[in-house]
C-alpha cells in the first residue's frame, strides 16, 4: 500500500522552528498525508515526546534526527529515538544511524544556502541508505532537484522527499510515497533502503 509521508519536518524543539507538536498532528492531518518523520536538529526528544501524544495511532509518526556532521554535512536518521552526537565525520555519523536501526538520508545535498555534503562520487562510500532529491526550501528549487535526482538516479540510490517545514503552513509540501506492506517503522525503513519510493513536492 502507498504511504504518504513528509520526512522532513522539524518541531519547535528545533531552536529554529515554531511547529508546536500539537500543530504538527493538525497540518499533517489537514494536508492528507498518512504521517511524517520529525527530524529536530541535533535531538530526538521532541520525536519521542509526540510518540506519546499520538497514542490513538491515527497517524504514522517517524522518529528521526537531523545530524550535523564535522563538515557542515547534515544527515537525517529516519526510524531513529537515540541521540546522534554531532560534529563526527560523515560516516561516524552514518555509522552511528545505522547501529541504533536507524537509516541515514543524506538532507538537502545541494542546498546553496544550507548545510551541505555535495553530490560526488565520494559520497558513495560514506553508506547512505538514500538521497533526499526533494527538499521544498531549496532554491533555486527545480535545478537543484534535477540535480539530485540524475545524481540518485545515476547512482541507484533511493530516492526521498521532504519539506524541511519549520512553520505549520509549509508542512507536507514534499513528501514521499513509499510502497509498504505495513505501517511498521521497521518496514517503511526497509522500504525506504530498497528504493520503493516516489519523491514528491514543490
């Protein structure tokens, strides 16, 4: 079954956003989409925290992280409720996702006025489960998105898409399709790490 889900998406226990948990559920349920991963920076506690709100499980919630690497590199954990320490290497970082069942995406590769590891063919050697080819804060957004996605694409990896929404209003604009058997965090994982996704978004 297809899922729709935003895998990017910070709460307000990011410094830098303003989405209270609770504006998050609303938007999320408001835009259609079957859940969201919450990638705060640098924490997974406000991931944790609306685990516990979602009780009546009416909606997927993705625990994640968004890592800051020693390069300035930022790299999600999907799937992820360990703390990642910041500022190690790329892949210590990834290394780090993987050994606590997480998968590690690397955000917004090609930002121009964000965190970025780049597009190279060294980056095939840091272990990275996917590409996110759609972010909706990018700009100038369609040729960094063409950019990504003939980089995944020449290089067989998954693709993934997110908002990387700081504000409730931008919630959902990028999201992904994932074909899954289940709503299983471990399946959509696994799904995720054998490409069955479909980048979505503006």
């Amino acid at each position: 079954m297809p899922l729709k889900i935003d895998l990017h998406v910070h709460t307000c226990y990011s410094e830098d956003s303003i989405i209270t948990l609770e504006d998050l559920i609303a938007h999320v349920r408001k835009n259609g989409l079957d859940g969201v991963a919450i990638t705060d920076h640098n924490t997974v506690e406000g991931a944790l925290r609306i685990v516990k709100i979602n009780r009546e499980k009416k909606l997927i919630i993705v625990p994640g992280i968004e890592v800051s690497t020693e390069s300035g590199g930022h790299i999600l954990g999907i799937n992820v409720t360990t703390p990642i320490p910041k500022k190690l290497s790329i892949e210590e970082t990834v290394e780090r996702i993987h050994e606590v069942g997480g998968i590690a995406i690397a955000a917004h590769p090609e930002a121009l006025f964000k965190s970025r590891i780049g597009l190279s063919p060294k980056i095939l050697s840091f272990g990275l489960d996917a590409i996110e080819v759609i972010n909706s804060s990018l700009f100038p957004f369609k040729l960094l998105t063409q950019r990504c996605k003939r980089f995944a694409e020449r290089h067989g990896l998954p693709q993934t898409a997110g908002s990387d929404s700081h504000i409730p209003e931008t919630i959902g604009l990028a999201y992904t399709i994932i074909e899954c058997d289940s709503t299983s965090l471990d399946d959509i994982a696994e799904s995720i790490k054998k490409g069955l996704t479909m980048p979505i978004g503006r």
